[in-house]
C-alpha cells in the first residue's frame, strides 16, 4: 500500500534538521578527502560512476535520506509508476517513458495493446524508415538521396532531440555512423524558420514534424512555412515530410506526410527523447543502430533506478541530496555543468526535463505545499562557464550546488600537446581542480583573493560519451527528477503553468483584451 | 567628492524596507494597470523603449530607488568611471569600454596616447583589413578568397563576439551586408576545435585569434590545434591568422600573423565586443560600416546612461529596481527571455557579464559585505523558454524576476499567416500574454490551474533588431551591471573568483597533488 504523503508531514525529514551540517571544507580536506572521493561512488551504467564526494553529506546524512527514502516508499513509487498506476494524476494517466527503451516490470495493456510491444513497434518502422532514407529507397522527387533532415518541434520535441543530436554528432562522424546533418525548427519568431531554411538545401532536405496533439500552433505555423519553402522550390511538401504524433491526432492519418509514427499520452513531451519524438531524427542522422546503443544505456540506467539501496541508486541518491540541499540547506538553484563541448545543450535540456516537472506549488492531489520545490536549473559546458558566470559560483553571496560531468576520452580522438598535456588532460584537470577550489577554498589575507570553499558539487565520470553513456545519463536526470517530484509529493508529469499565456496570447491575437493586455498589445503594434 | 559607501551603511537603503510593498496583481489589474504601461516607460536609443509597468514599483518606491541612486552619487561614480578614474580598484586599472563606442567625458591619456584615438585608431585598421579581404586584395596562397572566419577565443573573447554574431547574421543575409560565415572554437575540449574544423573549409578560412594578455592557456592550445590543421593542409598559418591582443603581448609583433590589433587593460574581458574583440570578426563577416552601426547604437545608449534623473536613465532605473528586487524583495535569480531567435545567445552573454562582473562578496575595498550581490542569471528566447522552463516562473514556490525584450518587426521580414495571423504577431502576441499572466495571475478553484500571479518582468521593446538597436541593448545591459555594482560597492572589473581553478588545474597538470586532489585525478585518469 503506497501512502503519496507530503515531504513535511515525514519523520524521517523533521529528523534531517536534527542532523549535524557537514562542513565541507573541513572533511575534504587532506587524507579524510581522498578517502571520500574513492567511498563516495555510485556505479552507473555504460561504466559511469556518480561521484558525490564533494557533497555535503557524511554517514549521518546519508542515512537520515536512507530513512527518508523508505518513509517515502520511493522505490515502491517508482515501481507503480513502471507498472502502469495513474501517476500523472491531473491528467489521469500513465507515465511510461521508461517502457520506450525497456520493459521494467509486468506488462501494460492500454489502448488494447501491449505498451512496450506498441513503443518497439514504432522504433522498427522508424529503423525501416532510416534505412530506406539511407539506402536511397525512399529519395526526392528527382531521385536523390536526402542528405539532411529537419526537425519541426517546440519543448519536449525539440529541446531534448536537439541536445542529443548535437552530444553524438561528432561521435558519428568519427565513428562512420553519420548519415545526416540536423536542423531544428522550433521558435514561433518567424527569422527560426527563415534562418534555418536560409542554411539548408530543401530540395535534399527531409522534415520530421513533431506534435503530440498535432494542435501545437508554434509547430504548425513553422510546418507552414516550409510547405511554403518547398511549393516555392517547386517540390511536394508531403514527399518531403515525416510526422510523429499521436494514433488520434489529426496528423496520423493524413496524405501529407510520407509516413506517420505514433506516440502516446503516456509519454510527456520533455520525456520523449527516447521516443520515436527523439528516435526519427536520431535514426536518420545516424543510423537506428546507434538510436538503438543509445535507448540500451538508458535502460540499463533505469535497472539500476530501481535499487532499494540509496547507496546503489545513483539517481535516487543524487535526487535526495538535490532535496537536503533545497529544502534543508536552503539553495535556491542548481548549476549543471558537463565538461564536453558535445553536451553544450544537455542543460538547457535538463532545465526543461527538471523546472516544468517539478516547478510547482501544489501537491500531486492539488493542495498547496509549505516548501520549496523544483529549482532553477542552468548550465553551459566547462571549460567555457569557468571564464563567465564561475567568478560568482566561487565568491558570489549565495551558494549554488553543482553537477559536474566529465569524460576520460574525448570523442573524436585528435588532440594537441601543449606544455606537457593533451586537451583532454587540460580538460579534466581543470574539472578536477574546479571541484576542489569549490569544497575546499582557500585562506587569503586579502579578502579578494579569499575562497570560503563549502560549495558542493557531484560529477558523473564517463569513459566517453557514447550513445549508451548519453542514453544512461539522460536516464540518471529523468529518474533523479522523478525521485524528486516523489518527494515533494508533486505529480512531475502535467504542467498547468503553461496554460495561462496559450489563453492570454488567443486574446491578444483575436483583440478581445482591454487594460494592461490591450496596452502592451498597443506598445507591441498587435 | 565622491564617497564609495556600502549599501547598507545609506539612509536610502534602510528607508526602502519602510516603504509599502507594491501588490503586482493588484495594481496590474483594469485601467490602472493599463495607465501604468502607459506612464512607466523611458525612452532608449534606436527607437527603443524600457517599460517597467509590470515591475514591483510605484510612485513611492521610484522616490526611495530616485533617494538612493543620488545619495550613492550613482550618475557621478559613472562620470569618474568614463573620464578615467582607477574604477578597478582590485587591479588598479581604469576602466574604459565606454570609450571603444564614444567619448562620453573629457579626454583621457594614458600610455602616452589618447585612449578614444587608440580605439578609433584600432577600429579603422580592423575595417581596413576587413575590406581588403573582402575585396580579394588579402587572399589565401592559392590567390582565392577566405569564405569563412573563425574565432578562437574563450570568456569574454567568445561569449559576447558570438551573441552579437548570431544577433545580426540574418539582418546582414537579407541587408546584403553579409561578407562571411564565423564561426567560434573557445573551450579546451579537443572535440570542440575538431568539431569546428570538421565543419570547415580551411584552405578559405581565417582566424581570428583573441587572448588579451597572449597568454589564455585555452585559446593557445586551441591555436596550435588550428596550426596543425593547416599545416596538415599544407597550409602556411601565418597567411591565415590575425591576432586581437594587448600591445605588451607576446602575440602582438610576432610574424605568426597577417595583423594584430590592439586592445588594453582599460577593457574587460566581457566588456570587449564594443572593441576588437568584436571588431575584428564582426567586421569581417558583416563589413565594417554594420560594426559601425552597432557601435553608434551603444555610444547613443551610453549618453542616456549619463543621466541623473532616473526616470530618464533607463540602465540606471533597471539597476535601482534589481537591487530592490534583490535587496529588499530577497529574490535570488534573474531570467532574461528574449523573443528574438536571433537574440539565443544573449542571455549567455548576460550570465557572464552580470555574474562574473557582480557576483562578489567582497567591497571594492577587499572588505566583506553584509548583504546580497549580484543574482543568478539565466535564460531563453522566447516562445522556446515558455515550451521549457516557464512552468517553473509561472507556479514554482520562488519567484524570479523576469526581463522581456521584443521588438515589432522581425528580421527578415518572410513570414507566414495561420490562423488570421502572422508568426511575428503570435511571437508579440505571446510576450504580451505572458506579461500579463506572470503579473495577474489567474483565479481558480482547481488550485493546479490557479496562477498567484506577483511575479514581475520588465519589457524593453524595440522596432527591428538591427546593428544599432543590437548595440543599444548590449550597452543598456552593460550599464546596468555597472550601476548594480556601484550601488553594492564592489569592484565589477576584476575577477579574482577564477584564479584558485586556474592554479589548481596547473598543479593537478603537473601531478603534483595529494588528498583530493590526487583522488581526483586518478579518478579522471589524468
């Protein structure tokens, strides 16, 4: 029997105040560190680790949230959401993300089919697709190969994608599975569409229109535009154009497109990179083989989601340090900061994945809560961020915690030795040495040059990002910010915060507004 | 006689807690709300506008921000700052981006030269050069044009130059101003300069390699990877490389390039696109006269900066109203959604400019603060953030203040009509919406649909993002940051927060580590 309760009606977290702050700069310090960095580790698939050494954290802490863990029937939770209970309670559905790359638990009938059977489904005629696109079965209207395909999509469709395209680009491309470039259109701003187009050559080009509803305007108004594009060019739009929507939106069935694959309301958008949403255009830039590498780490990820044992659940356990942090220590925003430039739009990918599942202040019945939720999430690839925004991660008056992720390899191989080291080597030193000058800071008689340390941080370490690696790691952030919403007793899985604006701007445009909205409309030249 | 004084020791900032609080959903609402977008407007350059109707502030709270602005001598600081004072207390250096668009005050020499004649100076010899490439009178060896230019560069050298470049490529494409595509290599992952190079055609590319001191171990490392690339190309690098750097650098009389052009330790890092950080590829892949153009925008933005009454210095009122938001309302994040595709990468700019500038704990005197500085900085163009993130803004239990930037017209002027109307209008019609429902909110008895509204934003609303307007915007911002600093007392020019990772990093490069440290590295195998 599963009790959804809210976080502060627990012992077990009335019980986390109690425990003694760890501070930080102390125990990292000399031998007791070391020892840390080689106790506090978490294996994770596709020979990651989750390392959370340089978090505020001891035996104590760990296991008030072991105890909090059990209270809150986390795994149990996690095990009725993969079984098919009504998760998402205020949309009264299913949450099946996971069953896109693996069956974790007893079979799910809906829609009067087999779930799991449905998703394999759509990733073998999506395969098919791919290989007849890369084959040349299926070509333009003059018979030539496509040589690049465009993603059409906002939010969930375009975000995740996008940021796993870009991560396995040159890991295609040196490991001879690259069969497309990728474009993403997603922006309502005319000058997306235009710009995109401006770039590509839409006579080779093959567009992947992605809308659940098959209503989102913004992905509508774009698919119009390069209908538009492709008349001009004197082709016909439905040879050049896929759709991967829902069985009962009006795009399914439609002559338009050259071919239909199906989703469900069973997969969230910012859930859906695992999904044909993610499987069309991974599949046709690089191939389903490597769509397929990349689905097999995500599902070995979420095995290992399903332990018991904090201490051998690296989401779970990353999840419920994120909670100490916010709820307990009191940080208002977490930073995530991948040191591989192929990773340059996982943050932004996870801040949609985290902000809209958990960006909320009521209770999965409704009820408002009296803590804090989901934080701010932001990021951008190390190097680059230690010469922007890490002089006030360092010394600014607020702490923020950090995820560091980082890789022994690069993917593409070349390097340079400068002063004795590779980029690699500069790389990850330079993580290494972050991680340090953050836990542990630095005394100075000048104040300016002074480092308090006590900042906490976490590093996923890879051997390199691969397919299965990104698909692990989007399977460890997908199931921390589950873990989290079960926390917080929030249903992470509808997003009625977006509503408001789509009802305001149908005003705006149809000019039935008056006050504030008819004076920005007037400001704006509507 | 100026006084540099902590917030807290000012009448001003003690009477501000005393004056009412503004209830946002309250004033917002009908006729007044609508008189307020009206009335709580300043005027910007390029026909730019700041509206600040849907901020936490009304006739009182203006007169207490108005009281502190004049008894922190704010509009006097800046005129020392431009005519030359050692602003950057921390590196004793003067601090003179201003002076790379304009002269704002009196003349000022140093090292022997006029500074504005030093920076025109520079900004002629970069348009010379950009013309003669492309006019063909600077060619590759084969006697062919250079097609594309690449920057190499990190920080304030990358960030910026990048934003501004992705700002204007598609009003340069439809303006036939376009001369060459840019690209950027900046972090020290060798997958980020093989990534690039896989993607170019070196044999017509030219690189623009920026280091201020000539020293940045990342840009070098990334130099002698672009080397070898020509190299291997049997390609002479120094008919291919241009250098931006100071006059002391070792980059600066070396053989290894076609021209270096200069800029100084008056110039930040994140202060340098306005110089030939930004001139050199701007310039190149736009023409001079666009970097021209951007460069009045900023100069015309900046005299407004000069003004004391702060209802007619939008930059100023902008920065009074964050360290209210800040200080006083006890807010601790700050998104900055463009609804411009083109405007992508200006929030990352911002993130460094205003967290690496502000984000301190220490007074321009080394001595620590006993209050809040700089906020977290993040965000996305709109309509993408609102498919992402908004959920979060919307109906998270924090609030983040928000800054809006719009404009009336797109870039490229292609457009399309669903729906009775254009994507432009939707795009307008959306920042409109979402104005209105983060300040309103929205009544429900469903309290998953309900919208507490409260939640302020600020909109800066322009007629066309073009060069000028581009400048304008990036001065505003910049002066911004700067009068945040002043009233926080901090020196915003120095950056002492990234040089504990810089020594690390050697240290761990060097193997000459213990405790965690050494864990660490042997963790990442380095």
């Amino acid at each position: 029997m599963i009790n959804w309760n809210n976080l502060d009606t627990t012992i077990a977290y009335k019980e986390l105040f109690d425990v003694a702050p760890v501070n930080l700069a102390e125990v990292m310090a000399g031998e007791n560190g070391a020892d840390r960095v080689k106790k506090y580790s978490v294996p994770m698939a596709a020979g990651m680790a989750f390392n959370y050494a340089a978090k505020q954290v001891d035996e104590d802490v760990l296991a008030a949230l072991a105890k909090l863990a059990e209270e809150m029937q986390l795994a149990e939770k996690f095990e009725a959401l993969y079984n098919g209970a009504v998760i998402n309670t205020g949309e009264k559905r299913m949450v099946l993300h996971h069953m896109t790359r693996g069956q974790l638990g007893q079979a799910v009938v809906a829609d009067g089919v087999d779930k799991r059977s449905f998703y394999v489904e759509q990733q073998q005629k999506i395969a098919e697709l791919a290989n007849k696109v890369h084959n040349g079965e299926i070509t333009n209207a003059a018979g030539e190969k496509f040589t690049t395909v465009v993603q059409i999509g906002i939010g969930g469709s375009d975000l995740g994608p996008r940021a796993m395209y870009l991560a396995l680009e040159n890991w295609a491309k040196v490991n001879d599975t690259f069969k497309m470039e990728a474009k993403f259109i997603s922006n309502v701003d005319p000058d997306d569409a235009a710009g995109v187009l401006a770039t590509i050559d839409v006579e080779h080009s093959i567009f992947v229109l992605v809308s659940k509803s098959g209503t989102t305007l913004e992905t509508l108004t774009n698919e119009s535009f390069v209908k538009d594009a492709l008349k001009n060019a004197g082709l016909d739009p439905s040879k050049h154009m896929i759709a991967v929507t829902s069985e009962t939106s009006p795009l399914a069935k439609s002559d338009d497109y050259l071919a239909a694959f199906f989703m469900d309301d069973y997969i969230g958008g910012r859930y859906s990179s695992t999904s044909g949403v993610g499987g069309a255009v991974l599949s046709l830039a690089f191939g389903p083989e490597v769509f397929a590498q990349f689905l097999e780490g995500a599902a070995a990820e979420d095995k290992l989601a399903q332990n018991k044992d904090i201490l051998a659940n690296p989401a779970m356990l990353d999840a419920l340090i994120g909670v100490y942090e916010r709820n307990v220590l009191g940080y208002q925003t977490t930073a995530v900061l991948p040191y591989s430039q192929a990773l340059s739009r996982f943050p932004a990918h996870l801040q949609q994945a985290d902000m809209e599942s958990n960006g909320k202040s009521v209770n999965r019945f409704g009820e408002p809560v009296n803590y804090v939720t989901g934080p701010v999430i932001f990021g951008e690839p190390g190097t680059n961020g230690q010469h922007s925004f890490y002089q006030l991660l360092h010394q600014g008056t607020d702490i923020i915690p950090l995820q560091f992720i980082g890789f022994k390899n690069s993917q593409m191989g070349r390097d340079v030795v400068i002063q004795d080291s590779t980029s690699q080597q500069k790389l990850s030193a330079n993580v290494v040495a972050q991680i340090v000058a953050f836990a542990c800071g630095k005394e100075d008689a000048d104040r300016n040059k002074y480092f308090a340390g006590g900042r906490p941080s976490s590093i996923i370490v890879g051997e390199q990002l691969t397919p299965a690696a990104l698909g692990a790691l989007l399977s460890h952030f997908e199931n921390k910010i589950m873990y989290q919403g079960f926390v917080w007793n929030l249903n992470s899985f509808d997003q009625e915060g977006v509503q408001l604006g789509k009802v305001l701007a149908k005003k705006v445009l149809a000019h039935d507004t008056d006050g504030a909205l008819k004076a920005y409309s007037d400001l704006l030249n509507i």
